[in-house]
C-alpha cells in the first residue's frame, strides 16, 4: 500500500510517499480502507520532530484522524462488518491507504455524508466535545474559544451553541470573526493587537464563564484575566507557547479551574470512552442537520506536501482533508 513517511525530521518536504506493507488487524481491531483523513497541526508537529507518536501507533506515518470503508476485521471484535463505513480518531497512520484501529475507535459515517466531509470531523469534534464535558458547559453560559476559525474551534462553536451556550471568540482575522459568526458565535474579538480580555469582559457582560484555550502561551494569561468567577478553563493546545507569566492570586481570588487535556496519548479504553460519549452526544446532532464538518480545503494524495504548506500559513478556516481516494 501507498503511506506518507516522514523521511526525517523537517520541512513538508520531508514527507515521502513510499510502499509499505498492509497492516493486519488483531484482536478487537478492524482495518479501514481509507478514502480521505484530516491534516491536523499535531501532524505538522510530528513531521518536525517535535511531537512523537504514542506507543503502539506508527512512528513515521503522520495522521490522527480518518474516514473509509471497513476491510477486515480481526479476532473477537463486535459491532462492526465488512463494508461499512467508518471514521474515527488514530494515534498515528492515518496518511494511508489502510491502517488499522480499535473497533470502539471508529464509529459509523453519517448516512449520505461524503468521505472527505467525515474525515473533517472525529479529531476536532471529538477533541471539542469532550472539552466542553469536561468543562461542564451549561445552557447560557458564555464560553471563551480561541483560534475560533481553527478546526476545533468551529467544532466548538455549533458545539456551545448547540448546548444553548453563548460562544465569544477570537482571531487575529476579522473574516475568519466573520465566517464564526455564521456558525453560532455571539460576539468576535480581534487579537491581533494581543489584548482581549476587557473585550470579552464587556462582551459577556462581566466575564466567560469556562473558556476551550487552544493557545496557552501569553494568551492563557488574559484568559485568566476575563474569567468571570468560579469560571473553567481547560487548556487544549499550546501553539503560542508551552510557558505563561500568570497571577496566581487572580485564580485564587476568581475560585477559577484549570484543567489540561491531551486526546492522543490516552489510552485505549479512555480514548473508547470520550468516542461513545461523541457518538451518542453528537452524532445525532450531524444527522439532524444542525452542526456540520467545515471543511476549507481538499488536496489529493500526491499533494500532502502541499496540504502540509497551506497549513501552515494559517490562512484556513475550519479543516484541511486529503483524499486518497
């Protein structure tokens, strides 16, 4: 089979598509012929060095995420047949043309959904629905999200509005604010100036209370700030950075919570739980029609270097997808 190998740590260059062989499922496992995957900033990561796949996972195959059609399906497993068709979250491998994964890892694709479309959705979705849990999101909450136009962020904004929440949320993009805005999102900050908080404060009427913090870095430090008391955050990314100067007085003073969270290296059973917590939560949601995958941009398999580059450059809204197929 085709797979995209990271040759050696580096630039997109560094990916290389290469023959490998065909993966066999095991125990509780299936293999998926895969039609499309996600790109996600873990993979741009990965492919620099800089973010490892968990054991178990494929080391040099970058990919967390994947849509396609049941294969084979391996000794002991229930619930799944050959032909249906799948998408799921991976600890690595999805840049294939098959992997294999836990059965209770995947879950069915939407009746009439695309291939490309549902392979926008399990990493994102997945990773947002179990933060908004975790965070105990309630009906007229405010709720803070940064990178709103990233692929969580899309997913968490019709996810809070789904809830009946109130999502602010902030870009340095006044269109990307704008295409949020269709989505669900209430109020849009502009961060590009780097100050936010008394925005969100009065925006929200006197602060968020929980906030999905895709950043960390300077930006944790004013999350803090705009949190109105006994406000939640859970910390989900740390793309402006892995260190923050905070007050700590400002969280002993506010009674705030701050939680971290990391869906990739979970074990398999914990990773099982937050896909069925997904699939009785939100797939329903996907088949009424009221949140949908936002999918920017489709590249073909010969042109994953180029998917790597437009990512980026940080210009996309919502998710970036291959199709292998």
């Amino acid at each position: 089979m085709r797979a995209v190998v990271v040759s050696q740590p580096g630039p997109p260059s560094a990916l290389e598509i290469r023959d490998v062989p065909v993966p066999e499922p095991g125990p509780g496992e299936i293999r998926v012929r895969v039609r499309a995957f996600g790109v996600n900033r873990a993979d741009l990561l990965q492919r620099r060095g800089m973010y490892p796949a968990p054991p178990g996972s494929p080391q040099d195959v970058p990919g967390l995420e994947h849509a396609g059609v049941v294969d084979a399906v391996g000794p002991d497993t229930d619930g799944v047949a050959l032909g249906d068709a799948v998408m799921g979250i991976v600890g690595g491998g999805a840049y294939a043309e098959y992997l294999v994964t836990s059965a209770d890892h995947a879950v069915p694709i939407p009746q009439g959904m695309s291939y490309v479309d549902a392979a926008a959705i399990p990493e994102v979705f997945v990773t947002a629905h179990d933060a908004l849990e975790r965070l105990a999101v309630v009906d007229g909450e405010w709720v803070l999200v940064h990178a709103v136009g990233s692929g969580v962020g899309t997913a968490a904004v019709q996810l809070i509005a789904a809830r009946g929440a109130r999502c602010v949320g902030t870009s340095r993009t006044a269109a990307k604010l704008a295409r949020a805005r269709a989505l669900g999102m209430e109020a849009g900050i502009d961060s590009a100036g780097g100050d936010f908080a008394e925005a969100v404060i009065q925006s929200t009427g006197g602060g968020a209370n929980a906030a999905v913090d895709l950043l960390g870095g300077r930006f944790l430090i004013q999350t803090i700030e705009c949190m109105a008391r006994r406000g939640r955050i859970i910390l989900v990314g740390l793309s402006a950075g892995r260190r923050a100067d905070i007050d700590l007085g400002t969280i002993l003073g506010k009674r705030l919570r701050i939680e971290g969270t990391v869906l990739r290296s979970r074990d398999r059973e914990e990773k099982a739980a937050a896909v069925r917590s997904f699939a009785t939560a939100v797939l329903p949601l996907f088949a009424a029609g009221s949140i949908n995958p936002v999918v920017d941009k489709v590249f073909e398999f010969a042109e994953v270097v180029a998917a790597h580059e437009y990512l980026e450059t940080n210009a996309s809204f919502g998710k970036v997808v291959v199709q292998v197929v």
